[in-house]
C-alpha cells in the first residue's frame, strides 16, 4: 500500500478516476490528495466509517474531491 498522499488517494479512488487522475500534472495530484487528506480529517461522519473500514472512508472522501472538483470545473460525470 503506497504511504504518499498521491499514492494513496489514487488508490482511494475507482479505476476510471484514477486514471483520470494520473494523467494530470503532479502538482494537480498534489492538489487533489491534499484536499483528500482534509476531507478526511473534517468530516466526523467519516469517522465513523473509518472506524468500521478505513478503505470505505478513503474512497467515499476521494469520491467527495472528484465530485467537488467536478463541481468547480463545471463538469459533471
């Protein structure tokens, strides 16, 4: 299991964003696993979750970011 931020919000993430993703400049990635990062220590809901599954809580918050990044960009999937 990867131990970087990038490493692991890509992991986090489902195929198809991953690739999406990994093709973006490193400093994007960067971006986007920084935003990961403090969904995860925000949201207390995720707490919760991660108490249970810890993959379930890093893949809803990857799935917030792309959607909020989605959202900023005017992009929907």
């Amino acid at each position: 299991m990867p131990t970087d931020p990038v490493g692991r919000f890509l992991t986090a993430l489902d195929p198809e964003h991953r690739e999406a993703v990994s093709g973006r400049p490193r400093a994007e990635q960067e971006r986007l696993a920084a935003a990961w990062e403090r969904e995860l220590e925000a949201d207390t809901a995720l707490d919760s979750l991660d108490e249970l599954s810890p993959p379930a809580a890093e893949a809803e918050a990857a799935r917030r970011v792309i959607g909020s990044e989605n959202d900023r960009d005017g992009t929907r999937e």
